[in-house]
C-alpha cells in the first residue's frame, strides 16, 4: 500500500471544475505546491497547507490523500 494525492479526482469533482492555478489563488498556497500535490510528488504536507485548503475548499488530509495499492495509478 501506498499514499497517493486526490488532488486532481477531487478539483475535477468540483462544481465548476477547478484549475491548478484556481486552487493556488484562492487557498493562497504556492502554484509549485499545488503542481506537485496534483501530480503525486509533493513529499510533505505541512499543517498550513492542511488548512489553508480547508479553509478555502472544505478538503481536509482525509480527502486530499487516499491509500491505494503498490502499481495502481488509478
């Protein structure tokens, strides 16, 4: 098992749909940032992040991070 970013599931999911660019802006976090939580390879998330997200999109860890199998890309 392994961790992986929903980043990307959960902007898609988002009514309009949400670009990267978007989700920096309005949470106030760095686009670099958010760049690699969508694409899997941000190493740490730090509690700010945790909680500007919250605050601007109701996304907590739960939703941001799921676990999936070793070799699932899905």
């Amino acid at each position: 098992m392994r961790v992986k970013s929903n980043l990307a599931v959960l902007m898609a999911q988002h009514a309009p749909p949400l670009n990267q660019a978007e989700v920096a802006r309005k949470s106030g976090v760095s686009p670099t940032t958010i760049n690699q939580l969508y694409k899997n390879t941000l190493q740490r998330m730090d509690r700010s992040l945790c909680e500007r997200l919250y605050k601007a999109f109701g996304w907590g860890p739960g939703d941001l991070w799921v676990m999936v199998e070793d070799g699932d890309d899905d």
